[in-house]
C-alpha cells in the first residue's frame, strides 16, 4: 500500500470589540457581528467562548486537518480550496470544508488511514469534550482521529490568550 502524510498548521486571533464601542455609538447588524456567534472549535461551537476571527468560522482545529488532508494527497492547501478570494465561503462552517476535502482525496484515489490534532492555547479545555470531537470528526474521515490540547506556557499570542493555533497530521493511502 502507498502511504502518503500530511501536515496542517492554522492560527486565529479572537474577536475583539474594543471596549468603547458602544460607548462611541458604533453599531453593526447581527450578521457582520462575528463577536455574537460562539468559538467554533474541532467541528463543536463552545458557548461563552470568544469566536475566531476569519474568513469562514476560523476552526483552527479543522483548518489545519484540511491543510494536512489536502496536503497529502497533492490538492494544494485550504487556501487553494475555499480561500478568502472566494464569497461563496464567506462566514462558512469548517465541516464544509472537511467534507468537501475528503470528497477530494476519496475521488484522487486515497482512503484516509487516521488523523491527529493538537489545539494550542490556554481555553477553552479541550479535555472536556475530547471524545465529543474525536467521534464528530472521525465520522467524517472515516478514520479514528486524535484530539489533544497544549498551551505555550504564557510565550506567544496564543499564551497571551489572544487567540487559538491547531496542527494536524494525518496518514491516507491508496485505497484498495
């Protein structure tokens, strides 16, 4: 069998709203109001979480699997696939493009094997709902999946809670 891997790697910064806006009588509707809507992360919303900045719902977690996903079967990077020139995916959910990733490697000849992500930052406590998205995204791969969490130690904008990074490795081979 022929195996091939990939690595991903994606970093957000939270949303911010400075603290004076209402104060200043800034105003924007409810849909260009990414602050309203909860932290995608690993697929799962987390209420009470800050959301991440981006183009689609900034799920650092499943970014960087696509990265390592489209990586290993040669289809460029998530840029390349769903990037920001691209409106059609303008405040889209990263399960889109998980789905459509897999669609792709399947259709170039390749099962994916397994996968293993790592959430950097300081919140929110991944641990609590590890299986929760090891199972949610697993079923998407058709594979088993790994979810871990780390933090940097307070070194970095992730340390400085300002925002979450992901890596992701992942192993397909040519299906049989």
């Amino acid at each position: 069998m022929t195996w091939r891997v990939g690595q991903g790697f994606d970093a957000h910064r939270f949303v911010t709203q400075p603290a004076d806006a209402a104060a200043q009588g800034v105003a924007a509707d409810v849909a260009s109001q990414p602050a309203r809507r909860p932290l995608s992360l690993a697929l799962l919303e987390w209420p009470g979480e800050p959301a991440l900045e981006g183009h689609s719902d900034g799920d650092v977690a499943a970014h960087a699997l696509v990265d390592a996903l489209a990586g290993a079967a040669g289809l460029g990077d998530i840029g390349q696939l769903f990037g920001a020139d691209r409106p059609e995916y303008a405040g889209a959910r990263s399960r889109v493009f998980l789905e459509e990733t897999v669609r792709q490697v399947h259709q170039a000849g390749f099962a994916v094997l397994n996968a293993s992500v790592q959430v950097i930052g300081n919140h929110p406590r991944v641990a609590t709902r590890r299986w929760e998205a090891e199972r949610g995204i697993g079923q998407i791969l058709g594979a088993p999946v790994s979810l871990s969490a780390t933090t940097t130690d307070a070194m970095g904008f992730t340390g400085r809670g300002e925002g979450l990074a992901a890596l992701a490795v992942c192993l397909i081979g040519r299906a049989q």
